[in-house]
C-alpha cells in the first residue's frame, strides 16, 4: 500500500503452512511416528553408556566451531586421565550431509572395537539447516548403531529427530564436552573417595594390628603359664596313676599267682579222676572186644562149614552133574529144542551133548 509519508509498504496477512518451516515439521513428525511404529526409536537409548568414554569416534568438520570448542574444554580438562577422539570427517548441513554421516557411520561400524561412544557434533545454525537431522535414514542409522550415539548439534529452540533417538543429547558441543568431563572427573571423585575410605581402613587396619600382636602376646604369656600349671599338675597325676598302678599290678599278680596254684591242684585232681575212668573204660573196651573176636571167629567157622557143605564139587563128586545150555544152568526141559548143544559138568571132566528130544 502507499502512504504519503512513508511511501510503498508490504504488509503479510497470511502465511500457508505448507511450505518452509511448515513442511519441515510434517516431515519431522512423519519420521518419528515411522521410527515408533518399527519399534527402534528408544534401542540406542537402551546401550549401556561406559563408565570412561576414553575412546571417542567424532564425526564433525575439523574447521568447525563446536569440535574447536570441544576439543579445548576437554584438554583443558583433560588432568590424570586420557581421551583418545578420531575425527571422521562429514559435512553438517547441506544436501549432502546425512549421506555423509551415515558413511562415516558405517565406517566406524567396522571397527566398533575400537571406541566406546560415538560423538556428533556441529556448531550453530538455524531450523532449516537442522532439516539435515531429521531424515529418516540418518536418524535410524542413529538408533540401530551399535554404539552410544551423542549428540552436540548447536542450537537449543527446537530438538531434531536424531537428537531424540541418540542415547545422550546435549544442547551444543560445549556441553557435551562437559558431560564427558563429568564423568571422568566424578568417578575421580569416587577414586580420591574410595582411596581415602582405604586410607582410613588401612590405619584403622594398623591400629587393631598393633591390638592383636599385643593381645597375640599377652595370650601367648597366659597360655603359657596356663600350660605350665597345667602340665605340673599332669606330672602329679601320672606319678600318682603310675603308683596306684604298680600297686594294682601287684596285687593282680598276687591273685593271678593264687589262682594258677588251685587251678594246678584242680587240673591234677581231674586228671587223675579222668585216667582211673579212663583205665575202666580201656578193659571194659578189651573186654568187649576180646568177647566180639570170639564170636566172629565162631560165626566165620559156622559159616565156612556151611560153605563146605554147599560147594558144588562135593556134589558132583557124590555122583550129581550139572547141565548148562550157553553157560546157564538148565532148570527147565521145556526151554530146550531139539538140535540145541547141552555141556554136562562132572565131578571130573564134561560131557557135551545134542538133544535129539525133549520131555518137558
């Protein structure tokens, strides 16, 4: 519009959202919703963060404000520890730079080994050349490293999406620094805490040394003295044992003596009531036998007479025979046939012959 005095103005009524700042929101909230849904926004959140971050990957340009500034504080710092830092070089803003970090990503990825955290850090700039870190594949390259991922971009008015999916942000380089010194200088704290826990327990050590090396001496001296009477009194009860003992030995041995006298006495009684018996019972035995030879003798001649009188040979000599067919004795005529050959037994000499009848 024209105003006389002022001449030609502009004025701006409305803006459409859509576009610069507007379409950079919609972008930024379109990769945060993708991340939540495919469940990796919080995983480098989740890394266990190293109790010293001494080996740090930066991906940052050497010529930058926000490395000098982090590189200064933490050398300044820098008193009875040591933090190793590679810089891999990456451009920060521009078209070009998401490619490239996430190059250098993937290039510290090889040798992750190496380092316990990964660092990213840029000085200042303004929204739109913050868009760089809120793309997609930066950010989930961010949240899948393998590493904890820190972030120091430099500006504190809005939080990109890789500043929310790195394990630590912090506003600028500056600060990041200064919570890497934090935790070297607190856990040296610890150390000077704990060695003067241990100093303490160290003299506390020494003093109950001393009490026990007293208390070990005045222990041994009681023990001593103890074992002394102790064995005084020993001595006393073992000559008195070794008394009472001769003393019962003797008088064991006394009855033991007596004893072996009645048990000879009984012995011989015994043995003289047992040999009479035994004489009795030897003639008895004499006897007994004496009168069994008798009448076995008296049985065996009975018996040989008997003998005498069955032999055969008298038989045949008072002129009996006996007839054997194959070397039996014949009893029966009805068992024999004619033709069979019969041998007769005389008295002297045999007889054979052949049955031409039978007669039964």
């Amino acid at each position: 519009m024209f105003d006389p005095n002022y001449g030609l103005s502009l004025r701006i009524h409305d803006i459409d959202p859509s576009f610069t700042l507007g379409e950079i929101e919609r972008e930024k909230r379109q990769c945060i919703a993708r991340l939540k849904e495919e469940g990796i926004f919080q995983t480098n959140k989740h890394l266990p963060f190293p109790l010293l971050p001494k080996r740090i990957a930066i991906i940052s340009v050497e010529s930058s404000k926000g490395y000098a500034d982090f590189r200064a504080l933490t050398g300044a710092r820098m008193k009875g520890f040591v933090m190793e830092h590679v810089l891999f070089t990456a451009m920060l803003q521009g078209d070009k730079a998401a490619a490239q970090i996430i190059a250098q990503l993937d290039r510290i990825r090889c040798i992750t080994h190496h380092f316990d955290l990964v660092a990213i850090i840029r000085g200042g700039g303004g929204e739109v050349g913050l868009s760089t870190y809120n793309q997609y594949e930066l950010a989930q390259a961010i949240a899948l490293f393998p590493l904890p991922v820190h972030t120091g971009i430099g500006h504190a008015t809005n939080e990109t999406v890789c500043e929310m999916v790195a394990h630590t942000n912090a506003i600028t380089p500056t600060e990041l620094a200064d919570m890497l010194m934090e935790q070297f200088e607190g856990f040296q704290e610890k150390l000077r805490d704990a060695a003067h826990k241990v100093g303490f327990a160290l003299s506390i050590l020494r003093e109950q040394s001393l009490g026990l090396t007293n208390l070990h001496q005045s222990l041994a001296h009681t023990t001593n003295s103890q074992v002394n009477r102790q064995k005084a009194k020993l001595d006393m009860l073992c000559g008195a044992l070794a008394t009472s003992v001769r003393s019962r030995m003797y008088n064991i041995r006394q009855q033991l003596s007596a004893s072996s006298y009645r048990l000879k006495l009984a012995i011989a009684d015994k043995l003289n009531r047992n040999s009479f018996a035994l004489l009795n019972r030897q003639h008895a035995v004499n006897m007994a036998a004496t009168g069994l030879i008798e009448r076995t003798v008296t049985s065996l001649d009975q018996a040989e007479k008997v003998v005498e009188l069955l032999n055969p040979q008298r038989l045949l000599e008072k002129g009996y025979s006996i007839t054997l067919h194959k070397g039996k004795p014949v009893r029966e005529a009805g068992k024999l046939k004619q033709g069979d050959i019969l041998t007769t037994l005389l008295a002297q000499g045999s007889v054979e012959s052949q049955i031409t009848d039978t007669n039964p």
